[in-house]
C-alpha cells in the first residue's frame, strides 16, 4: 500500500442530497417509512405516496426518484400514477423508474408526459436486507409545464428487448442474450438506458429497419446507435440523445437489445460465479432488458424530419448520446 501519509483526501460526493433534473415543481414522498428488518427475505411492496395535489390536466417537463432513507436497502423502485376516472384493467401508467446511480428522465423541448388531473401516485419497490434494521423512504421530483400549456409530442418510457429466458452457465464470460421490440408508428427516440444486474458486462441497442431493397436480397438495413461496454450495476445511467442525433425510425422498426454478461471470478461485482444464473428479480438473479424513452410521429413528421437530417448529411438513427 506504500505511506498512508501520501493518500489524497477522499473525494466527496454531493449527488445524494441533490436532484439532477433541477428543482421540482412537487416533490412526493412515501406516507410512512419502510422497515426493513436485518435478516428478512427480499420483499416487493406496492406503496402509496402523498397526493400530487393537482386540480387539472398537467404536463411533466423531468422526473427523478430519488431515496431519501435507507438506499442500501432499495433495489429499485417504480412509480405509477392512476387517474380518478380510469377503470381499466391495467389501471395505472408509468411514471418512473429508479436504480442505483440513476438520475431522472428530462424530457426534450415540446414533449412531456401527461398526469391527469386529481391523479395519485403508487409506488412499487424492492427492498432487501443489509444486516441491520434499517428505515427506507423516497421522493418523486416533478419539473412541470405552465398550467395550460400542452406539448405537442407525448412522451413514452417503457421497457423494451426484455428476455426472461436467461441462462447464464457458471464461471463463464461473454454470455449473450437478445430482445426485441417492434416499434407499430414512426418514432423519435430520446434516451436510452440499460438494465442488468450484477453480472451485467455490455449492452448494445441495435435498430433494425423494416425498408430492404432488391440489391440486399430483402435484408433488413440495420444499425448498432449505442454500446455501453463497460456496465455497472451501481450506476444505471440514462444515455439522453441530442437533438440532432436523435435516432428517427419509421413504422415497424424493430428494437433488438443486445446483452453480455460476465459470470466469472474476474467480475469482481459477482457475488457467486459457481452457480448458474436465471433470470429474476433478486439483485443475485439477473435480467437483460433496456429503458427507451421515444414520441411517436406523425407520417408528415416522420419524413420532415428524414428530410432535415439530409440536408444535415446524417442518417436515419445516428450514434452520439450523451449522459445526464
């Protein structure tokens, strides 16, 4: 280790205190802590936060959750909202989700993402022990538009390329898994953020496009737009696109999700790497999906913004995200 008189001081972290999306317009919390006791099994609990208070239709400019007790004892968290008037079967809508080192969705100028008027706030989260009784609570931020003012493009996060047929063998490295998801309009993408677990290793989000022509043989033209290659579980970073580099995709594209894991000694994040892991909910299981943040297009839309990007001499979906 040498002199430990020579060590710099530690670095010191201000992001636990702070919400990344700027200062809230709300801020929600749980109605009362969580306990999670020392050695009780993995619990996933469906939590109601305090009311949003809102009156009328709003319209959702950033989001972020953030714990605000006990982080090592939260795996994730996610938040729907449910309006006083929807009876349907699934009920509610998703708002936003949270992992370890995540920092909240900021959508693009003109979108947002609607919460109707007199809505409430649910809150589904996965707890585990930490070796100590432990309190756990969290905050929902809300950043929104003007009363009044309404988006001209509503913005989506949904889960996507998910593969629940893992199987990664025991003291193996570069074990692959794909997902796909067809996107059914032509669509603007925004963000993109991986999701595994402790034996994540890479993920790729690849577009493969529906057009072929007669020289490819019918092939479908595809493009790899980005590769996170070196993953780690305790910083879920959310990979927003820059306006011009947004990745504009037509009608029945398909998403395809591209996951590595590492399930070896030299991943020093595994907690096991003899045993043979599915995919679960347990932070020792593991899971191979993505986060995609996108706004659906009109036709006259799709090809306005094709014909912009030729004249800028970029393509269709472009590499070149960036993290917030």
């Amino acid at each position: 280790m040498g002199n430990a008189a020579d060590m710099p001081p530690p670095r010191k972290f201000d992001d636990g205190d702070r919400w990344h999306i700027g200062k809230p317009d709300v801020v929600l919390t749980l109605k009362k802590d969580v306990l999670v006791k020392s050695g009780q099994a993995d619990q996933w609990l469906d939590l109601p936060m305090e009311s949003p208070g809102l009156k009328t239709d709003r319209y959702i400019q950033a989001v972020e959750i953030k714990p605000i007790k006990g982080v090592k004892v939260l795996h994730h968290a996610v938040a729907s909202m449910r309006a006083p008037d929807d009876d349907s079967v699934q009920g509610s809508a998703h708002l936003e989700e949270y992992a370890v080192g995540k920092f909240g969705d900021i959508f693009p100028d003109g979108t947002g993402m609607l919460m109707k008027g007199g809505s409430e706030v649910m809150m589904n989260v996965h707890v585990h022990a930490n070796g100590e009784d432990t309190p756990m609570n969290l905050a929902v931020g809300l950043k929104l538009y003007p009363e009044g003012v309404v988006p001209k493009h509503i913005e989506i996060s949904q889960h996507v390329g998910d593969d629940t047929e893992l199987d990664i063998p025991p003291n193996t490295k570069n074990v692959r898994a794909d997902g796909y998801t067809v996107l059914l309009k032509p669509a603007r993408i925004t963000a993109f953020q991986p999701h595994m677990h402790n034996r994540g290793q890479a993920q790729c989000l690849e577009l493969i496009f529906p057009n072929s022509t007669p020289e490819r043989a019918g092939k479908a033209a595809r493009e790899t737009v980005s590769c996170v290659d070196r993953w780690k579980f305790d910083w879920h970073v959310v990979y927003h696109y820059e306006d011009d580099v947004q990745p504009i995709v037509p009608a029945g594209t398909i998403v395809h999700i591209i996951s590595l894991f590492d399930n070896t000694a030299s991943n020093k994040y595994n907690p096991d790497p003899s045993n043979p892991v599915g995919f679960g909910q347990r932070t020792i299981d593991d899971m191979a999906f993505a986060w995609l943040s996108f706004y659906y297009l009109s036709e006259d839309e799709y090809k306005q913004g094709l014909a912009e990007r030729k004249v800028q001499g970029k393509k269709v979906a472009v590499a070149g995200a960036s993290p917030r």
